[in-house]
C-alpha cells in the first residue's frame, strides 16, 4: 500500500478516464484534446471536477498520447496515472488502485463528457453517500437512446440495479427501455477493489469493462443504485467530429443564456462564439458575429459590435469597440473608443477616454488617457502620454533589424500626418512634428521638428513636359 502523508482514510477521490484514442473521429489526436469552446474535451471535465474537490484528490489516467494530453492540462495541478496498455475501463480502475485504495469512496467520470457540470458531480457524490451504496450510476434518458448501454432496474420506481446491459445484448423485453447508462459512477472503494480482479476479458473486444462491476456487486448481495441525470445532454459524450460540433453548440448556448440572465445583451446569441470562462457586465450590449475568448473580462455598459474578436483581454466600462477590431492580450480603460477595424496586438495598454481608429496597429503600447490614433498608423513598443494626438499614416519604427527600441511621446504632443518615428527617440512634452517628417532626433518640449526635404516648384514644368510629349508623338524617332 502506497504511504500517505496524512492518516486515516479520506471520503472520495475523482478518477478521470483519459487513455483511450477515440477512434472513430478518424483523427490521430487523442480524443479528450479535440476542444470545444476553446478547451480540450478533458480540460472541460476538469474544471467541473476542480469545483468538487482539490486537485490532490483529482487523478486522471492517461495512455494514447499521454504526454501531450498531460502537457494539455498539466497546469491544473491534477494528479496523473499511466495506463501503459489499454485493456478496457475496469483495466484503468485497477491501473489506478494503489493511488486510490485508501479513499472511502471514487468518482469515476469520463474525460469526454464536457458538458457535466460540477453540480452534478456533487449530486452522485451526496446521493452515493446517503444510500451507503456500493456502486451508484448515473443514468439519462436521451431521446434516442440507441448505441448506449441500458439500465436494468430492480422494479420500476426503485433506486436499484439489475444490471447494465450492452445494446446488443438485449432481450425484446428490455430493448423498450429508454434509461441508459453514463459511464460516470461512484464506488465505495472497499467492495469495489474486493471485486474488481474478478472482471473477465469475455467479450468482443478483449477488455476489462467496469460496467461489468454492476452485476457482479450485485451477485455479491452489494447495494448497486441509479440515480438519473436532469438533463441528458449535460452527460453524452462525442464520436464524430458533427458531434463534436453539436456539443459546442450546447456550450456556447449555454453561456449566452447563462451571460443574457446575468443582464448582458446578446442579440443574436447563435452567431456569437462566448468562451465559458468570459465575463460580462450587466447592461453591456454584444451584436451578431461577435468572438469573446479565453479569460476576457469586459465591464458594465459597454458595446461591442459585429465582427469583433476578443482574446483574453481586460476592457472596463463604457468602452465602444466599433465593427471588426481585433483585441489580444490587451488592456482598455473606462470610455475608450476603439475601430472600426482596430487591431490592437498583445500589451496594448489604452487609456480612460482614448481613441484607437480605423485600421490602426498597436503592439506593446501604453495609449494615456484622452490620446487619439485615429487613422492608419502603427504603434509599437511605445510609451504615449495623455491628450497626444497621433496623425495618420504615423508609424513608429521600433525594430532595426535586430532589436526592438522605445518610442517616447510625452503628454499633449501632437503628431502630424505621416510622421516616421525612428526609435530610440522621444517627442517632448507639447511638442509638434509636422507632417511627412522622419523623426531620428529627440525634440524638445514645446519645439517643432521637421525631418522631411524643402519643397521645390517649377513654375509651368507640366506644360512642358505635356507638350513634349506631343511633340514625340508627331515626330517619332
């Protein structure tokens, strides 16, 4: 038995299954990294199980490509069992028992299943412990139940198990029934290891099926129960990449209604792609076509317009992000108006009441609070100051081939149209380039810099050359 830390044995762990290839996706990727609303299928599972219990207390069994599904989720903190060879469920429970065998008691959920939430989980749990039972399943009653194992019970009405009976093996008598069975259960550890050597590799496949569990905890006089899932969707899994499809759906769907309660306005929410871990303020406005993803936190009162995509971005309250902005990585203060077609690159920084405007480029920038870039311009790797005005066509020059370098432009600095800023430079406080200039040099506060050629004018030179030209056409060489 493997020593633990502490002494005495504690009431449950989780057990994920995560080993299997998922064939019939046709894809050579394991079956729990194929994502949906942004995540792995196993990373879904997780965060529901991570809201039951620690993730000391949270084991996952790995096998088909382990170390990317480890490196996948690795960061959740959950613990990791190899299931070298996979020979079946009731094979990845006994790959699993010398981690385990001291809990009272397992949940065992799929890694597949992402729309479970955590308040289900915790359903099984309480309900596994009131009834002191042995193995508890949780059952569904989809609308089409064909492919799924059923569930015997007892009598109609009781909470007990006959038996889990395969599709195929059904008799005409059981064919009718409808409650199917999950794949997700609980175990009382202690029959559950006394048993679990007794699974046979007597079927179709050659492997140890855990559902086998049922009937021979029941042949043992063991207390085997079902308990049935509120939603049915919340517990199938995937097995075509359609489905896949259809389970993203759900999600999305999902958070859209759950955002819409919460005082968001969505208005075509089936054409909106929400990430689950967004957040939202109430009475913000969020049109059609629009992507939210990863850990955005957009604020109350705010309007984010068609064709937008928003990844992991901080944008506080009453900011306007007009049609087709691009925002990653990035942070936007109260008030600011950014688009349309902004595309704002990871460390941008913009202030209370700034503008970013059309086709506008920002990278690692700090935009002060009341600056406008309004038009056509590229900021990278600047610090900007409050009240600047950028002209358009402004770029600045920040990469020399090798490195990348600053550029200044302190408080109420105006830029004018088409300036080139070649970095390292600074533009003092008040201080004016004028337009079509290129900037090497710092300039003072309060000083003009003009960095382009003197303009030249020949009077009637393009009469001239019209009229040479004419001349060339009657008289060719």
């Amino acid at each position: 038995m493997r020593k633990k830390e502490i002494t005495g044995a504690r009431p449950f762990a989780i057990v994920i299954m995560a080993a299997g290839k998922g064939t019939r996706l046709k894809s050579k990727r394991a079956k729990v990294l194929h994502e949906i609303a942004g995540k792995p299928l196993l990373a879904h599972v997780i965060s529901a199980a991570l809201q039951v219990a620690p993730a000391h207390d949270i084991y996952v069994i790995l096998g088909h490509q382990e170390d990317k599904v480890r490196a996948a989720v690795k960061a959740t903190g959950v613990q990791f069992v190899l299931q070298a060879e996979q020979r079946g469920t009731g094979h990845a429970i006994m790959c699993v028992r010398e981690h385990v065998q001291d809990y009272q008691n397992l949940l065992v959920l799929s890694g597949d299943v992402p729309l479970l939430r955590p308040e289900t989980i915790t359903r099984v749990r309480d309900f596994h412990a009131a009834k002191k039972a042995a193995m508890t399943i949780l059952t569904a009653e989809p609308s089409d139940p064909a492919g799924y194992g059923r569930v015997i019970r007892v009598s109609a009405g009781s909470e007990r198990v006959k038996a889990i009976v395969e599709q195929k093996a059904l008799t005409k008598s059981q064919q009718k029934a409808r409650e199917i069975n999950s794949g997700i259960y609980a175990f009382a550890t202690k029959p559950l290891f006394a048993h679990i050597d007794r699974l046979t590799t007597n079927n179709a496949h050659h492997e140890f099926y855990l559902t086998d569990m049922a009937a021979l905890l029941v042949r043992a006089k063991a207390n085997v129960v079902a308990l049935k899932a509120n939603d049915p969707g919340e517990v199938l899994g995937a097995n075509t990449l359609a489905e896949l499809a259809a389970l993203d759906a759900s999600l999305r769907a999902r958070k859209c209604d759950d955002l819409m309660k919460a005082g968001v306005s969505i208005y075509r929410p089936d054409t909106c792609v929400i990430d689950p871990e967004v957040e939202i303020g109430a009475d913000t406005i969020v049109e059609p076509f629009v992507q939210i993803l990863g850990k955005t936190r957009i604020g109350s009162d705010c309007r984010i317009r068609s064709f937008s995509i928003i990844s992991d971005s901080q944008i506080a309250d009453n900011v306007l992000v007009r049609p087709g902005c691009v925002i990653d990585r990035s942070q936007i203060a109260a008030g600011a108006v950014l688009g349309p077609y902004s595309h704002l690159r990871p460390d941008s920084e913009i202030g209370e009441g700034a503008h970013v405007g059309n086709f506008v480029e920002t990278k690692k920038v700090r935009l002060g609070r009341g600056s406008k870039a309004n038009h056509l311009t590229y900021l990278g790797d600047a610090e900007i100051g409050a009240n600047v005005n950028v002209g358009a066509g402004t770029i600045t020059c920040n990469y020399d081939g090798s490195a990348k370098h600053v550029t200044v432009i302190e408080d109420g600095a105006f830029i004018g149209s088409d300036s080139t800023l070649v970095a390292p430079v600074r533009v003092g406080k008040g201080a004016y380039t004028a337009a079509g200039s290129t900037i090497t040099d710092d300039v003072p506060a309060d000083a003009l810099a003009l960095g382009r050629a003197r303009q030249a004018t020949k009077e009637g030179w393009a009469k001239q050359r019209t009229a040479a030209k004419a001349q060339e056409k009657h008289n060719p060489k």
